[in-house]
C-alpha cells in the first residue's frame, strides 16, 4: 500500500514539474507587459499594404 502511495505521489511530483515547465520555459522575461500587449493589437489590427 506504502508503495503505491509512494507510485502516486512521484507521478504527481512529475506532473507538476511538466506543468511549470511548459508555463515558464517560453519568453526570458515573462509574460509580456501590457504596453507591450497593446502595441501589438494596434499593430496587428491595421491591414498589410495592398499589391496592385
């Protein structure tokens, strides 16, 4: 019993690990700044030049 106990707990220990992995592995600083965030909406929302 001792060891199945044991079994779950590793396994959670693991999928935490993943979780927390996954969140904070991608930008170097973080999460982006809200000036950031709305400089890139203003950005995006415009439309790209036209090719005639």
């Amino acid at each position: 019993m001792g060891l199945i106990l044991l079994e779950a707990l590793g396994a959670g220990i693991v999928f935490i690990l993943i979780i927390w992995w996954t969140m904070f592995s991608g930008r170097k600083r973080g999460e982006l700044h809200e000036e950031s965030e709305a400089d890139d909406d203003a950005a995006s929302s415009e439309e790209p030049p036209r090719r005639d």
